[in-house]
C-alpha cells in the first residue's frame, strides 16, 4: 500500500504503551482512536483518546488478539493507521498484512519483514546467512510430539527453550537434565500459545554468565538504516526484563561499532524499515551472538530516547507516512546515561509473585530529568487477564553514577498503596555495590542476589490505609480533619508521610 499522511491513528493496545504513542500523536495533531475490553472501560489510554471502541470480554484473546474486530472498529471510525504498540499483535505478519488488505497503515515493518525475522527461527536461518553469530541450536520449530533428547544432549545442557513468537520471557524455559526436557516442551508450548497465539517452540544452547545487549535500529522506506546505540538489559528474573540502561558499562566504542553494524546489516538483509531491535547475548571475552530480532517498539525505549534527543514514536509515524529517516548515523552518539525501573505489581518478597488489585493511593515522583511512563492511575486496578506493569520511572544523568541516584531519589519519593510492587526490590538493587560497579549478568538476581534482611513493608498498616482510602472514595465523602467529622487528609503529602514508616509500596 503506498504511504499517505496519517490524519486519525488507532492504537490496537492498552495501558502505558497506549498512553505513550498518543501523546505522540497528539504532539502531530494526529487524532487517536482506543481500543478496550471490558476490563479496561474506564483505563487512561481509553479516556485520552479522541474515541474508543470495545472489543470483547477481558481475555485478550477474545479482545486484543482479535484483530478482526480491531480492524472493523478502524474502519469504522475512518482510522488512517494501526499503531500495534508492542506485545499482542505487534508481531504478527498475518495482522500487518491484514491491514494492508483493508487500507489501513501498519506502523511498523512490512508483514514481509515480520515473517522473515520477527520469528525467532526464521529470524535464525536469516541470521546465519547475513554472517551473523548465533546461539548453538534447532534452526526450526520444534514439532509437536517430536523427542529432542538427542539434539539437547548434542547442544549440550543446560538448554533453553524458546517461543517461536513473541518474547518477554512468555514460553521459555530452562532445562538443566534430560528428565525436564518434555515435561518443560509441553508448558512452554501452551504458554506460548497463551500469550502470542501461537505454540511454536525451539531450542538452543543456555549460555550461562552473559550479558543481554540489545540494539536499537531503525530503518526507511528508502534504504536507509541506522543504529540508536545499546541498551543493558542483563538485570533480569524468569527472563523478564526489571532494570534497563543505556548504554552499557560493558561495551566501548569500538565493540558498539561492532555490535552496530552487525545489527545494521541484519536489518537491511530483510530490507528493515520502522523501529526494530537486535537483541544479543554478550560474553566476557567480547564475543556475541544474535538472540532474535523484535520488530516492534520496546518497552525499553524510552532510555535510548533520553540519551539521543529522540522520539521514536514520531519517527514510527514519519517512516510509516513514507518519510526518510530524520537521523544520519552521526547524529546519534549517546549523551549521558539512562535507566529505567520497570514498576510492576509483583512481590519481590514472595519470588516475584504477580499480584492483582486496586490502586488506591498514588503519590508520582518528579524532578530534574525524570519521567513517568504509565497507563494506570490512582482509582484503577491491575487486572489479573494482563501483564502486571503499573508503570516505568525513567532518569538521566551526565554519568551513570548520576542516573542511579537520580533514580533512587525518584523510587523513594513514588508511594503506592494498594498492592505490593518492585520498588522495594529497585532500591535494595540501586544501593548494591556489584550493581553499581557494572558486575552482573542474566543470572545475576536469580544466583547472586537476594531480598534476605530487607525489611518488608508493614502490610498490616497499609492494609488498613488502603482500606480507609477505599472506604472514603465509595462514600464519596470530603473529609474533615479539623471538623468534628473526623476523616483522612487528601494531600499527597500526608501519604508519603505515612508511608515513610515502611509502607512504600
């Protein structure tokens, strides 16, 4: 479909991530269109929009992976483009070329692209051939039923078992013995299909210690393809990303030169336009090798707009509208440091347990070059049908040593009250010393580090302040704290106050 200037764009997502591409759109006076299951009727993205239609009941299946119903309600509204934002859809060519079909934008790669190398087996074979260094392991989707023991004990163990689609650590699993082999095949298949649609799995060998370096890139629709530098995504459980940077302690110059051209030329081998991202496993000795490819905006974004003055999402909408990319490579030199704290409703006391519940109390964090990243606010809930992101607390700093504790500041001034979250977790992780001198890796939180000793907040205290915050908003009533009618104090103030006794989150 040939490109044309976006007038109404629809966002075929939720929460923060449909939050993050409107303001964008509205910046370029673009109007907005949402998207919403019943569970999200009354969520930020939904009210932030010019207009918003409902798909289906809760489950995103039934909701956000219809890409049907999201198409009609385009249609409907007279949307002139998708914008997937990232997860659900993102990454189905099927979806992209849907759009096509209809005439509707894609904003984002070509469903060609997509199927060459947003699959991660694909995306292998398409690797080895550009030159690129990959992970020992199957070049193909394993098949349903089939005995892999053999190849497992030829790769070697410990293996990792990988979702063909999709990512976020959704269908991946780590096999240590050959006795865990099928028992792991069968729990990754359905939970891949769970997530992405699809069950598809394959394997490759776990290399153990590295560091997960990820390259921003980004193409045209005129050939032309840049790298926006590295982002240090090594802090990690469950291989779900916590604690993202850029750039990183472990990579100089001349190896991000390296590491760039290798993303670059993996990119124009499938003839890449829109924001993508090459993700790689880095060792100790300088030698990488190619993960996957991710051809959609990551949740980690906002750290590589921070240290390059840019906005990605404009450029998603300027690429998709048939412009040349606004960047020569030169332009985009990293400034500073940033990271980015991944805010989820998880209890890092209880393995990182994913909790679901209201927000009843919200005191955000602002300052010199900090940002707020969320799609939820005080009176809404987590949802037990999606991922548990409240939200992510993003700081820059001329040096890294700044932009920790730039950070640290930040977490200590965010209270939520309501359900437990990972700011516990974030400022035990920003005051340890290994943390601080760049001495981790993958398995850094799982082996290496604990919670053991942190005081857990009072639970029995916020409990009981959630529950009078609760009360006081069903009843509707203006408290009274100097009346007779004795009531809670509203201010931001008197919560951070009360929360600085342990109940920060």
């Amino acid at each position: 479909m040939k490109p044309r200037k976006i007038r109404k764009l629809l966002v075929a997502n939720r929460a923060e991530i449909a939050v993050r591409v409107m303001r964008s759109a509205r910046e370029l006076g673009i109007r907005t269109v949402a998207v919403y299951s019943d569970a999200d009727e009354a969520a930020p993205h939904v009210q932030m929009a010019d207009e918003a239609y409902r798909l289906g009941p809760p489950p995103a299946k039934e909701s956000y992976l219809r890409g049907d119903l999201i198409i009609a309600a385009a249609k409907k509204c007279g949307a002139d483009a998708i914008h997937p934002g990232y997860g659900f859809l993102s990454e189905n060519a099927a979806f992209a070329q849907q759009c096509a079909d209809a005439g509707v934008t894609f904003v984002g790669p070509s469903p060609k692209s997509i199927e060459a190398i947003g699959n991660k087996v694909n995306a292998r074979q398409v690797a080895k051939k550009a030159g690129v260094p990959t992970v020992p392991g199957l070049d193909r989707a394993a098949k349903e039923g089939e005995d892999l023991s053999a190849l497992a004990k030829k790769i070697g163990f410990p293996v990792l078992i990988k979702a063909a689609s999709g990512g976020g650590g959704r269908g991946m699993r780590v096999v240590r013995e050959a006795k865990e082999l099928e028992r792991n095949l069968r729990e990754a298949r359905g939970e891949a299909a769970a997530a992405f649609g699809d069950g598809s799995v394959f394997i490759e060998r776990y290399v153990e210690r590295p560091r997960h370096i990820e390259f921003q890139v980004f193409g045209d629709t005129h050939g032309n393809v840049v790298h926006l530098n590295e982002r240090e995504c090594s802090i990690q459980r469950r291989h779900q990303k916590l604690i993202e940077e850029a750039p990183s302690v472990a990579v100089d110059a001349k190896l991000r030169a390296k590491m760039g051209e290798t993303a670059i030329r993996l990119a124009k081998a499938v003839n890449y336009h829109g924001a993508g991202t090459l993700e790689f496993l880095l060792e100790p000795d300088g030698s990488f090798y190619f993960l996957e490819m991710n051809t959609r905006l990551q949740v980690e974004h906002p750290v590589t707009e921070m240290i390059t003055g840019t906005d990605l999402v404009k450029a998603q909408i300027a690429v998709a509208e048939g412009a040349k990319l606004p960047w020569k490579q030169d332009d985009l030199a990293p400034r500073g440091h940033a990271i980015e704290a991944r805010i989820t409703a998880e209890d890092p006391f209880t393995n990182f347990s994913p909790q679901a519940g209201p927000i009843l109390g919200l005191t955000i964090p602002s300052g010199p070059h900090t940002r707020w990243d969320a799609g939820i606010r005080e009176g809404g809930a987590i949802s037990m049908f999606y991922d548990s992101m409240i939200a992510k607390l993003i700081c820059w700093g001329t040096d890294r040593a700044e932009a920790i504790e730039r950070l640290r500041r930040a977490l200590a001034e965010l209270v939520i009250v309501g359900v437990p979250t990972l700011v516990p977790f974030h400022l035990h992780l920003l005051a340890d010393e290994r943390f601080r001198k760049g001495d981790f890796h993958t398995g850094f939180i799982e082996k290496e580090f604990s919670m053991e000793g942190i005081d857990r907040p009072h639970l029995e205290e916020a409990a009981a302040i959630a529950a009078a915050l609760e009360y006081r908003r069903r009843r509707q009533e203006t408290p009274q704290v100097n009346g007779g009618n004795a009531g809670l104090p509203t201010s931001s103030a008197w919560r951070v106050n009360a929360l600085r006794e342990g109940l920060r989150t």
